[in-house]
C-alpha cells in the first residue's frame, strides 16, 4: 500500500495498542546478552524491530519466532557470525548495535538505507579515537569498525540522541572493569534512558544514576534471561488519543498508566490543551473535545510532535512547540516533513528553527500529501484527514511498516474510510 486514500471520516471504538518499539529494542538485545534462555512476549515484527532481531543473530544470539513471542537464547560470550549488520532504516539498532558489537574485537560492517545513511555518529567516533578503535565510512554508511572497547571513562553530549547512551549502558557492565559515562549537556529524552535503565535492572544488571549527569556501571557483570511482556506504546497510542478528541469515543487498551515511557506526557498535554481524557486501570479513553493552544516543550517527548503538530493546527488559538530542533535529523527533516505536508491540507503552521508555530483553525481541506518516507508523518497525516472537509491521499503511505505494519488495518477498524 505505498498511496492511501482517506475520505474523511470520524474514528470511534476499542483500540489495542501495539508494544512499545523502544522496550523491544532494549528487551532483546538485553535477553540476547543474557546467559540462558528468555521469552519476550507480545512483540510486533515492524521493519525496526526486525533489524534488531538479525543483529543480535549476527552476534550469535539465537531467536525463535513463535507468534507473537520471542524465545531468546542468549550468548555470552558474544561471536560475530555475520560480518555485516544491516540496521534498514534503525537508528535504535545502529546505535545500540554498535558498542555492543565492540566486545567481540572482531571486524564488522554497519550498513543501512535512507536516512540513516547520514544520521549522526559523531559521539562514537570520539570514542573510537580515544580508544585506538580502526573505523572506516564514506560520510555515514557503511562503517567498518575494528577493536575493543574499553571500560573507563566516557564523555557523551546528552542533546544529541539518548540512544548512544544507552548503547554503553547495554555494553560497559560485561568489561573487566568499571565505567562511568559523563554527560556533558542537559540530557534530552530522559524517558528514553530510563526505559534502559529498567530493563537492564530486569536483566539483573546493575548502573548507579547520578541526576542524569553521571551514570556509574560496575564492570564484571552478568545478564540473566527473564521473561517479558513488552508493554503498550504511549507513542502509537499518540495517535488514537488525538483521534477521539477530533471525533467520537476511542479507547486505548494495554497500556501501563505508571509506565516510565516519556511519551506518556501526551496525557498531560491533551488535558491542558482542554482535551477529555480518562484513565481507567490499563486503558486511555478520549473522547470530543474543544481544544486550544499552548506551549509544548518537545525536549523530552520528540516522537510525538508530529501528532502534536496536527492537535496544534485543528485547535483554538496559538500552539508553539518548543526545543525540538534534534526533529530534523530522524527519519525525515520532522519539522520541515509536517509543516510543509499539514500546510498542503490548509494549515497554517511557520517552521521555526528549533520548532514550530502553529495557529490553529476549526478544519482543514484536504489534498495530496507526502510522508517523506517517515512513519509518523503518515500517521500524524492520516489524523489529520478526520477533520479534513475533501479526501487526503498519502503517498508513500507504506513507511508504516517502520513501526507499526497493521497501521491502516486498525484504523479502518475504528472506522476510517481508505482505499
């Protein structure tokens, strides 16, 4: 389904929400470090998570698909099998791949497509030099790395991506000694490295945190198999929650209301926006509402400005997005990717250099957009059709399968009109 066309239409109804993207990331690769064998339940095969899983196998971790389950049989140590690692369109799997890759000492290859290609990898390539680690790469990908990291120290920009982070978090703790990482900005997306920190301790890891400017990761440690059910994504469920404020009831089932996911913030957001929204034990019901503008700091919930963008221009007055600069290097320019696309539909939103300014309006009229190869324009743009007057019809609609592959089956379940 690489076009969509959606004729606009209220949602109403039930919704399951599918698994976090950013605990399967980490709930895998924690269980393929891990001695024995571990399931993880409740997994969705998107093109992210399955990069992960033939990662891990190129590090010699063995993964049996059962459903929707993950039986993981952990290898420690790990062997490189596969001399080559192709992360797809994974910024979550090159970056958490690659200093875990670094225990074997052996050579290995990085390769992905799109964007990420040019994604920055500036903080690891300081390491490599401090290091004496061999890399090789033509402005991005491929990289061919050759070497063994060390413990120690490390120094890491926290307003870059979490994800290099947690990418030591995952490797430190299996050296002979003891590391800290040292943060040298204000950490941005801290829900990020928290999930990290969760699931390492699941894995009967141990990293002391230190007010997010300092994590201490004894050395000479060991992961031990677990078994895990990954809960639902606050960041998919973004969507649906704006979708009932637009139009009629919708409910959002499995979902944990004390989850550590940053992007739970949408809650928050919606209310103060004016939005009706209601908890009830594993499930987020939204219903009509009036909303209107605010501002909304991005710096610790990135995923969802695309959704926020949309809430922003269908609401009464000014919405401002603040401090979401770090947008521009995802899988599109997401700053640049929903204004220009929301505006196409009749929008009126300026793109600012750090964020966006958004004024609002009762409806839209609809047309042809464009999701820049990037899931979350396609699906913040499929939303937007609810309160669009003619169809939308979305080209390259099939980046969905990025994250979430049933995207356009579920929405139609709730009601939506495509073809």
């Amino acid at each position: 389904m690489n076009c969509v066309r959606i004729i606009p239409s209220k949602l109403k109804g039930s919704i399951k929400i599918p698994p976090s993207k950013s605990l399967c990331h980490r709930a895998i690769i924690a269980a393929g470090l891990a001695q024995g064998i571990s399931n993880i339940e409740n997994v969705i095969f998107s093109d992210d998570i399955t990069a992960t899983c033939n990662g891990m196998k190129a590090l010699g971790v063995k993964i049996e698909n059962k459903c929707n389950n993950l039986i993981i049989n952990g290898a420690n140590p790990l062997r490189l099998i596969n001399r080559e690692i192709d992360c797809i369109e994974s910024g979550s799997t090159l970056r958490f791949l690659i200093p875990i890759a670094l225990l074997t000492g052996d050579e290995v290859t990085f390769n992905g497509r799109g964007r990420l290609k040019n994604r920055p990898l500036n903080p690891f390539y300081k390491i490599f030099k401090k290091q004496n680690i061999s890399y090789s790469n033509e402005n991005g990908l491929p990289l061919t790395l050759q070497g063994k990291l060390n413990f120690g120290e490390y120094e890491i920009e926290g307003n870059i991506s979490s994800q290099f982070i947690t990418g030591l978090l995952f490797s430190l703790p299996l050296l002979e000694g003891d590391s800290k990482i040292f943060i040298t900005t204000e950490l941005e997306s801290k829900g990020y490295v928290d999930l990290t920190l969760d699931i390492l301790k699941k894995f009967s890891i141990n990293v002391e945190n230190h007010s997010y400017k300092e994590f201490y990761i004894p050395g000479n440690q060991v992961y031990k198999a677990n078994n895990y059910k990954v809960e639902g994504d606050f960041s998919q469920a973004a969507f649906y929650l704006v979708a009932g404020v637009f139009g009629e009831e919708i409910e959002c089932i499995d979902l944990d209301i004390n989850s550590l996911q940053g992007d739970k913030v949408i809650i928050d957001i919606i209310k103060e926006m004016g939005g009706n929204i209601s908890l009830e034990e594993d499930k987020i019901i939204a219903k009509a509402s009036h909303t209107k503008g605010t501002v909304i700091d991005a710096s610790q919930c990135p995923d969802i400005v695309p959704i926020l963008a949309v809430l922003g221009a269908l609401s009464e007055g000014t919405t401002k997005i603040i401090n979401a600069g770090r947008l521009r290097i995802k899988e599109s320019d997401r700053l640049k990717a929903i204004s220009t696309e929301l505006n196409k539909l009749g929008a009126d939103i300026k793109e600012e250099r750090e964020g966006l300014l958004i004024h609002g309006k009762k409806r839209l009229k609809g047309g042809t957009v464009d999701s820049w190869n990037d899931h979350r324009i396609a699906m913040a743009l499929s939303i937007a059709s609810i309160k669009c007057d003619e169809p939308v019809i979305i080209t390259n609609s099939d980046s969905v399968k990025k994250s979430y592959p049933e995207f356009f089956k579920d929405f139609s379940m709730l009601g939506g009109k495509i073809s």
